[in-house]
C-alpha cells in the first residue's frame, strides 16, 4: 500500500553530500554519506534525530494501532509470574516478574524435604505474587535499573557453596558491563568491582577467585583475567591473552567444577584450555593444539574428557578420552586425539551440535532435517560402546509436536537424576520439562500461560519447500491462524504474510512460540520462515554453501522463497512484507536490491548493509573476526569484489530515481549498538532516499542491539514495528479474530 503523506510540518531529513574516496585493489569508490560514521559530532546527532522524528511523523498515523498491539501482548501476558525453579545445592533458585515492573527479581528458597532420586528434585510449589516463606531476594534488577534509560544483566552465577553471587550489568547499551560480587549472607555488594567485562565469569567452588573478560581496541573479548576476591584489582592476573585478531575467548566452571574452562575460538578453528578449579592459580594446560580448521568443544565426564570435533568430520563426532592422573594433564599430547576413541561417529546430515555430561547419563543436543533434539545415553554403557568400537544406544527426548524445538535447559548439577528440556513450536508455548535420566518420564514442571483463552487449536503449522537457482531444496516454516486462512493443503486465497530470514554464523531458526506474533496471525497474516543458506538447518553444508564466495546463496534462497510462495498462492507481492536483523537485516537489503518486485515493504532491524565498509577496518569491532564468515576484502581482491556484488550500501541504483521502483523500507537501529553501528542504516537510508525509495530510519537513542531495555518498553518496540508491517501488508484496519484487551 502507498505510504501516507506526513504531517504538514515534517520534512523529510536530507544528508549532506561530503564524499571522500577509498581505493582498494583498483577500484576507486566515493562514498557521500561515510562522515555519519562520528557518533560525537553533533551534527550527526542532529541527523539521526530529524531521521527519527521523520519517521514518526510518517507513522502518525499508526498510533492507535501500536496502542492497541502494546494493549494485545500485555493482555496476554502474565505480568507476574515466575520461572520454574532449578536446584542448586540447597536453594531452590528462580525469578519473577511483578506488574508494572520492567525488569526481573532473582530469588531463592530453600531446599525443603529428604525424598531421594527424582522425587527429592520436585520444585516447590510457587504461587505468582505470594512471597513463599523463606524467600531471599539475590538480585533487584529493577532497583539497579533506576536512573539509567538502559539496564541490561550480563550475567549472574551463584558459587558452588551458594555464598556469592557474581553479576554483570551494561547501563548503556555496548555490552560491556561492570562486574560486582556480592555476599549473599548479607545483601551487600563487596568492595570489588570490575569495569569493561564481556560477558561470562567463573567463580571457584572454593569462592576464593573469579575469572572474567576484558577485550581489546576493537571490542574483541581477548583476554582472561583472575581476581582474588578481597583483593585489589590492580593485583589481577592475566591467565590468557589472545593476539591472533581472529579469536575471541570466553571462560566458564565445568558442569563437574573440576575445571575452568578457557575457550578460544574464531569462525573455523578453536582451542579449550583447562585449569583445575581447585588450584586456580596453576596455568592451564591445552586439550587439543589449535589446528586451522578444527572446532572442538570439551565436557568432563566419568574420568574422561568428551570431544566433539569436526577433524575429518564435517558434521562434528563425539570422542572421549581417559583423564588419567592429574600428574599428567600439562604433559605434551595427554589428550591428543591418536589417544581417543570415537563414541558417536560422523554422520552426515546429522549435525551434532553439543553433549552434557552428568553423573550417570550423557545428554546430546544435535539437529537433523532442519529439526533441534536432544537424546540421552547411559554413560558408562556409551563408553564402553566406544571402546569396543560400537555405537551407543541414545533414547530421544520429543512430546510429538509437529516442528517442535526441544533443546537444554539450565541443569547446573552432575549427579542431578533429572535434566530440563524446554519445548515449544510456533503453535504451543514454551514448556519446561524435568526429563527423567533413569526412565525418559517427562514431568511438566511450567507452561508459559498466554490469558485472554488461547488455543493452539486455532492456529496451524507446516513446513514446505522451495527450489533455488542451483537445485536445492529450501525448509519454509509457516504458521498462520485456521479460521483467517483457508487452507487445505493449499491456500484458498491469498493472504497477507511475512517472510523472515536469517541466514549466517551458522545460527538456525528453529521454531519459537511467540505472542506479539499472535497480534498478526490474528489479523490475517501468515508468518514464514526461509531456512536459507548460511543458517545451520541442515548441518555444517547448509551453513558452508551461505558463507564467503557462497554467500550470494542466502540471497537467491530467500528470492526463491519468496517466489514460491507466490507460486502456490499463499500471498502475492503487494502483499508480501520481508524481516530480518542484523545479518538478515544484510540479507533484506540485498534481497531488496536484487528482487524489488516481491515485496510491498520490508524491515530491516539492526542491519548490516554496509559490510564492505566495515570490514575493511580492521580496527572496527567484530572485523577481523568476520573475515572467516565473509570474507577478507582487505587482502583479498577477490573476496573484495564479490562482496562489493552484493552489498546493499553499494549496490543501491544510483540516481535520483534509481530506487523509485523499491518496496517501502523500515531500518531500526540503536546508537549504542557496538555489534552494528548505527552508521550503517544511517547511510544505507540517506543513499535509498537519495535514489527515490520510500525509505525510514529509527533511531533508538539509549539502546544496544537487542533495541530497548525493560519489557514494556520491548513490548511497545515491537508494537510499534508490527503496526509498520500491517500497513505495509494492507491489514492496519482488520480487526482481530480473537479480539484482545
């Protein structure tokens, strides 16, 4: 539909022209608008406020709509609630939400009651709003959210004998947070504190140190750090510096707590470092030697190490080796993998994505025909298998949903007799379950409640296929409502529908349950799924033919998605909206450029458009790291030019009307984002704009990547994009069927 006219005193913001050249492998590129780059120049603030304030003229009109969609998601939701509780140690440890408050309270009970087995690991019965007795609150993220525009918690870990509590906080929006400890016997903050943390700590079991990480002049978390808790900070010792650009390290407590494990990884190759928990001050030793191209994983398990790897196994496979004395663990090649056995062979087409070892059991969570599960195995029956050079028996977890996800859950202990697997589908809300290592029992212990009556009855899900260019069979996920889309087998009409996509680093987007999304289906719209290249559905391929000089493949896999639906009548263009973010918001800007025609409108969030700009800094954050999944153009002529093929800045037709002819472009972007700089759709716009297209930008002034903080605010951001979307897709004024507060 046509973008309606602004009001009479808006105008449409115009960037200054201020070109400069860059010249790369031969070719000379001006660039008009690169001066947006300078987040303290005020005259880029005063553009990027008149973008927005343009923007919310031209959506004026919407208002009532994004009241109404707010007024929908929070009539579904229940504002106070609670998690359902994990065990750790003798607390019972969850949190809750309270109406009116934006942000969580983590809180814990303890353990009641001396039943064994899985019964001794019934949660207790919590009821919403009721303070059960003996509550101890841990962590008000409300009462550290005051006076700040942005709260966000990078991480909170309990040690092992429940006396401390690490936490994280970011107050800006760049995901670099303050580390505080604090004792839980008192309440009180310890006079510790360490600023610029990435995300992810160790705590000892002994609560005498924690490790944490700090990054370099391009972001990049690349070193590890352990303080004596009580000590000065000045006296923290560097247990791990990462030079090689490529790498970025983390660091976190086995599942045993025998171990600090250190992992260093770039997109290809990794290397896992260990440390007994119990000598933290010791160096660590390596498991396997970094090779180029191999990733592994570790996890401590009934005296040996599990690996999963992918040397000689694109898909990744399972191996174990024995532990043997401690003596020996820093003895050159202890763990070499010559001196391991295979436990769960490669098998291509199955992706093995990650194992947890408990004291008894080990858990598998691995993805086959574009689906996530889990399974569980006998441990120590699992690794005589392997020694005999036969394949274990594995039993899988599944409630027998059509498209469901199942996946892992917090199971923070080694000898707990059950493991939490949460499940849900575009249809049924998240569900958490106790699984029953012993007997596979599954035991419901919370369902996310949706009020206002919903049904999963009343909507329906598929998964269909699509054919791209070079013959490959696409996954689209859809899901819409029964009685606003006749469909049987096909649909009978056309309907209005969004198409989202991803498409990089791997990542899979397996089906999510969600409710603002239910505003939408309600209304008449399907929603899509392109399971393009790049993203990870169908194992390690799937992923390898969506990167570098195959990138163009998640491009044209969304085109034929789009196409397809088409084909088969489920929409037609004027009725078609794409979505995607960050790196799916690169992959709607070059779908935009290459397939203008498909769409009414398309929103990109976070996007990535400029990529050849970026990457060809190496002192921006996330570049040298991103050479591995894109690309180096810096050093690569060849690299350089394909990615200057398919970049949406680039590649946008020049002219005062070369992008007339474009579908209606929403680009949401944060200020503080350090993943994406604001820079990129700031630009990407003035150049669409400057071409003819009917182009927006949102500018989110104290906000990170994931947009806003604080749920109500969340609530009325996606609201907001979601009044956007039906417009574009001709559905503003339908009323719901299931009409809602």
């Amino acid at each position: 539909m046509p973008e309606p006219e602004p009001a009479a005193d808006a105008v449409a913001p115009v960037a200054a022209r201020r070109p400069i050249t860059r010249t790369h492998h031969g070719d000379v590129v001006t660039d008009d608008y690169e001066w947006l780059r300078d987040a303290d120049d005020p005259a880029v603030v005063a553009h990027l406020e008149a973008e927005d304030a343009w923007t919310r003229a031209r959506t004026a009109h919407l208002r009532p709509l994004r009241e109404r969609l707010f007024a929908e998601i929070k009539g579904r939701t229940l504002e106070t609630d609670l998690s359902a509780p994990v065990r750790l140690g003798a607390s019972w440890y969850y949190t809750r939400t309270v109406e009116g408050q934006a942000y969580a309270v983590h809180a814990r009970v303890p353990v009641s009651g001396t039943a064994g087995g899985a019964a001794g690991w019934e949660p207790p019965t919590l009821e919403p709003g009721v303070a059960p007795e003996g509550e101890q609150v841990l962590l008000d993220e409300n009462a550290l959210a005051q006076g700040h525009d942005f709260f966000a918690l990078g991480g909170a870990e309990v040690s092992a004998d429940e006396r401390l509590l690490a936490y994280q906080v970011d107050t800006q929006g760049d995901e670099r947070y303050t580390l505080r400890l604090r004792d839980l016997a008192t309440g009180v903050d310890l006079p510790d504190e360490i600023e610029q943390t990435s995300p992810g700590v160790a705590l000892t079991p002994d609560g005498a140190h924690v490790f944490y990480t700090t990054v370099d002049d391009a972001w990049r978390p690349s070193r590890v750090w352990r303080h004596r808790i009580g000590g000065p900070v000045a006296d923290d010792v560097l247990v791990a510096d990462e030079p090689d650009e490529r790498f970025w390290v983390g660091v976190g407590l086995s599942r045993s707590r025998r171990f600090v494990q250190i992992e260093l990884a770039s997109k290809l190759t990794s290397e896992v470092r260990l440390t007994p928990a119990d000598e933290a001050t010791t160096p660590p030793f390596v498991v396997w030697p970094r090779r180029e191209g191999v990733e592994y994983t570790v996890e401590d398990a009934a005296g040996h190490l599990l690996v999963l790897h992918n040397d000689g196994a694109q898909d990744f496979e399972l191996a174990a080796v024995e532990l043997g004395p401690r003596e020996g663990w820093e003895r050159p090649g202890a763990f070499a993998p010559e001196r391991s056995f295979v436990v769960v062979p490669h098998e291509s087409g199955t992706r093995l994505e990650a194992v947890d070892a408990f004291a008894r059991h080990a858990v598998l969570s691995y993805r086959r025909e574009a689906t996530a599960r889990v399974a569980v195995a006998d441990l120590e029956a699992l690794l005589a298998a392997g020694r005999a050079g036969k394949a274990g028996q594995w039993r899988e977890v599944s409630t027998g949903q059509a498209l469901e996800t199942v996946a892992l859950d917090a199971s923070p202990l080694p000898d707990q007799p059950t493991v939490r697997v949460v499940v849900e589908s575009f249809t049924t809300p998240r569900a958490v379950y106790d699984h029953v290592l012993a007997t596979g029992e599954m035991l419901l212990r919370k369902r996310q409640p949706v009020l206002g009556g919903y049904d999963p009855d009343d909507y329906a899900q598929r998964r269909e296929w699509a054919i791209a260019p070079d013959g490959a069979r696409v996954p689209v996920s859809l899901v819409w409502r029964r009685d606003a889309v006749d469909v049987d087998g096909a649909p009978q009409a056309p309907a209005p529908l969004l198409l989202y996509g991803y498409g990089a680093y791997e990542y899979s987007l397996d089906p999510w349950f969600s409710v603002p999304r239910l505003s939408l289906l309600d209304r008449g719209v399907v929603f899509a799924v392109a399971h393009v290249r790049g993203g990870g559905e169908l194992g390690r391929r799937w992923y390898d033919e969506g990167k570098l000089l195959a990138k163009r493949h998640t491009f044209t896999d969304f085109i034929a998605v789009a196409r397809r639906l088409v084909e088969v009548g489920w929409t037609t263009p004027d009725r078609m909206a794409g979505e995607g973010g960050s790196a799916g918001g690169l992959l709607i800007g070059a779908v935009v450029n290459l397939a203008p025609e498909l769409f009414a409108g398309v929103h990109a969030a976070v996007p990535f458009v400029d990529p050849l700009t970026s990457i060809l800094d190496p002192s921006l954050p996330l570049t040298v790291t991103e050479w591995e999944e894109w690309g180096d153009p810096l050093h690569d002529p060849e690299a350089y030019a394909y990615i200057r093929g398919y970049a949406p800045y680039e590649n946008v037709p020049p002219g005062p009307d070369g992008a007339a002819h474009y579908p209606r472009i929403l680009a949401t972007t944060s200020l503080h984002d350090t993943r994406v700089l604001f820079v990129e759709p700031a630009k990407w716009v003035a150049r669409l704009r400057a071409a003819g297209a009917p182009a927006l930008l949102r500018v989110e002034m104290a906000a990170g990547h994931g947009g806003v903080s604080g749920r109500y605010a969340r609530w009325e951001q996606i609201a907001e994009e979601n009044a956007w979307l039906l417009d574009v897709l001709g559905a503003a004024d339908l009323d719901p069927h299931d009409a809602r507060p």
